[in-house]
C-alpha cells in the first residue's frame, strides 16, 4: 500500500462535505461522501455572511481484491486523486428556532488516475487479461446543502451542536466502463449532526459528527449502493501565536450491503477506521477577514471491501463578508468559519 502525506481543512467550522474518491465498498469502489472532511469546530454555524472554503485534496490507495469500478470487476486497484473542492457557504441573518442556518454549494475538480488488472474484449469476442490504466481530469458531482446551529457559553466552557443535510447531484465526469471518474452517476442524499465542546482556559476542544449516506441507483449499471454509516472525530490543543495541533479520525462501516452486484462478490459491506494528525494556524492581520489553514493527515487500518489508503487535505477557509464583527475568542472563530451542509 502506498502513503500519501497529510491532509488538511479549516480551523475554524464546519467545513463542509465534498465529492471525491474517499473509496468505500459502493459503486466505483468510492462513497460520495468525503471521510474525514468535518474536523475541528465541526458543530459551529459561524456569523452571517459569506465564506469561502477551498479544499486541496490528495488521496492515494490500493487494493488486491476483486472490486467493482465503472461496470467492471477488477483486481490489484491501485489508485491517485487530486481534487479541489470550492465551497461557498451564506449564513442567514435570521434564526430558525434560535439555530443559525446556513446554505452551501460545492463543485468538485481534478484528476483521478486508476490502475487495476482487469479483460479487455479481442476481435472475435474473446477476452482477455491485462493491466488497464485510466487518468481522468474533469468536474465531480456537485454538492447543495444546509446545516442548523445552536451555541452556548458559561464561563469558560463552550457547547455547539448542529444539524445538516447535503444532496449529492449526479452531474459530474463519469463513463461507463472507465475504472476512473470523478463523478459518481448516482444521486445520494447524506444527513447527520455534529456536537462540539471547548473550555477558553485551558483552550481544548473536541468535536464529533454522525452522518448517514443514502445512495440512489446508477442508472447505467443497475448498480444500488447500500446505506453508509460515518463517525467522524477530532481532539486539539489551541497553542501561543495562533497556533493548534491534535488529532483526528473517522470510523466508516456500510450498514446494508450493495445489491445488483456480481454474486461473486457478496454484499460488499465496507469499513474503515483511521486516524492521523492535524496541525491549522490563523493569520489574524485583519480581525474581520481572518484566514485560517489547517492541514490534516488520515492513514486508515482495519479496512474491509474497499480500497485503503492516505488521504490528506489542505484547506484555506477565507470570510468574504461577515455581517457582525468577529470575536477574538478561538472558539468563536466566528469570522473564518464555513458551515457544512
């Protein structure tokens, strides 16, 4: 199995979730939801106003077993990503029962380059074994969603919690027959809630999500992609100088396994844990624009029917206009921050 470096994503809120080859057991041998994408603050609605988050993300991973991939079985996967995901979140200026409520929007681009042994038909239609390498570079399934925050302050202890939804919409690159794509060709709708705690004295802070991925069909495979179940984790230390460091992780288990697949196969139930350090700094030369880079690394273990791997992520998260001056406190980072849908 190949490494990849770290990963990362914004300091500062719910960033939100993007489309690229996190790779589950489902259809393509990849999920439409991107493991490991809510970190820090993941509960957090920031103040009113427009941010802008864009993700770097790099994935690199492998598997011996037979897998499904673009209506084809396929063994020995060995597979790259690099996508960049633009999120564009508006947080209202009102307030649904006492939440704030955000929308976002996301398109996916970039390149996934998949190598795996797998037949080709010959004249005469023969088949027959050989190594098949697709490289794709193109538009991923864009992403549409919203989130509902509450928060609360006594003392030196914070609490945040949150509520979203996100529509997967089936628009991105995608080929029958090609290992590699970017899009997914199946709707998908992925829900969950997130909690987040923190103490200002002695600047820890924990957050946690718990998503469920609903997948439709792809229509031209006949391919249905079971129900999936992510937790996701993150622990951190605010350091002197706007610094932070901690860890985090995810959990990944596939509730109910595919169907229409090859019977050779099985139900192709997938899981995954992982867990990796994080490291985020906040330059802070305008206190009403401040950006915020955080960096992130994922090596997964205990994987079963998907392809496992490193991912990591670099993400700059940048407010465009914010309606209410923000604080100064870490925790209320309120003028970096993305919402996720």
């Amino acid at each position: 199995m190949r490494s990849g470096p770290l990963r990362v994503a914004v300091l500062s809120a719910l960033v939100l979730t993007g489309v690229a080859p996190a790779a589950d057991a489902a259809d393509g041998g990849a999920g439409v939801y991107l493991l490991g994408k809510r970190g820090p603050l993941a509960a957090f609605v920031p103040k009113p106003g427009w941010y802008l988050t864009n993700d770097v993300f790099f994935l690199t991973a492998d598997r011996s077993e037979l897998t499904p991939l673009g209506d084809r079985i396929v063994g020995n996967v060995d597979a790259e990503a690099l996508i960049n995901i633009a999120q564009f979140t508006w947080v209202a200026d009102t307030t649904v029962f006492g939440g704030r409520l955000a929308f976002t929007g996301v398109l996916p681009y970039g390149n996934v380059d998949v190598t795996a042994d797998g037949t080709v038909e010959a004249p005469g239609g023969i088949e027959l074994g050989r190594t098949i390498n697709h490289s794709v570079t193109g538009v991923g399934d864009p992403i549409l969603g919203s989130s509902l925050g509450w928060k609360k302050r006594t003392g030196d202890k914070f609490r945040a919690w949150s509520t979203y939804g996100s529509v997967f919409i089936p628009v991105g690159d995608y080929e029958v027959g090609r290992i590699s794509n970017v899009g997914k060709n199946r709707w998908a709708v992925d829900v969950g809630g997130a909690y987040t705690m923190a103490n200002f004295k002695g600047g820890r802070e924990f957050s946690s999500v718990l998503g469920f991925t609903f997948n439709g069909d792809n229509e031209d495979t006949d391919y249905s992609t079971g129900t999936e179940m992510h937790l996701e984790l993150a622990g951190k230390q605010h350091l002197p100088n706007h610094w932070s460091m901690g860890l985090v992780g995810y959990w990944y288990e596939q509730l109910t396994g595919d169907s229409n697949n090859p019977p050779i196969l099985g139900d192709f139930k997938g899981r995954a844990i992982a867990i990796g350090p994080e490291i985020s700094y906040q330059f802070t030369q305008n206190p009403r624009h401040p950006v915020t880079i955080d960096l992130r690394w994922y090596h997964e273990f205990e994987v079963k029917n998907r392809l496992e791997g490193d991912s990591v992520f670099l993400t700059i998260s940048v407010p465009l206009a914010i309606t209410q001056k923000p604080t100064q406190d870490w925790t209320q980072a309120e003028g970096q921050a993305t919402a996720a849908p």
